[in-house]
C-alpha cells in the first residue's frame, strides 16, 4: 500500500511536470507563428493537467487507506501487548 502510495506520487509528479513542459511550449510557439504546434503542446497540458487531477484524488483516497491501515495495525499491537501482560 505504501508502495503504491510513492508511485502515485511519482505519477502525479510526472504529469506535473508535462503540464509545465506544454505550457512552456506553447508559449514558445505562439511567438514564432506555430499556432498549430502550440495547440498541439496545450491539448498535452490538458490531457497532462487531468492526469495529475485524477492522480491527486488517487493520491489522496490511498493516503487515507494507508493511514487507517496503520492506526488499524497499531490497535492490534496494543491489543496484543495487553494479551501478553
């Protein structure tokens, strides 16, 4: 679960940073008469800017399984220390 909590991380990151890399595209188009080419570099961000929101509703739902998952773990550990005393 943690595992999968990184590389959602990653996965957000990732389209974060495509996101970034459309728009700095697009600006460098629209200067030089490729409007084409900018559109095509704004469709990315968008497609990248709705990655990185589903990966942060992901990235979210998975950090509260994994905190439940550890409050869970830690109230059978007392559970079982009380058994053991």
């Amino acid at each position: 679960m943690i595992a999968q909590e990184k590389e959602l991380a990653a996965d957000k990151a990732e389209a974060d940073r495509t996101s970034a890399e459309g728009q700095r595209r697009a600006a460098l188009a629209v200067p030089q008469g490729k409007d084409e080419l900018a559109r095509e570099a704004l469709r990315r961000k968008r497609d990248s800017d709705e990655n990185s929101r589903v990966y942060s509703e992901q990235l979210a739902a998975q950090q509260q399984t994994v905190s439940r998952l550890k409050n869970q773990l830690q109230d059978l550990e007392n559970k079982l220390d009380q058994m053991e005393s």
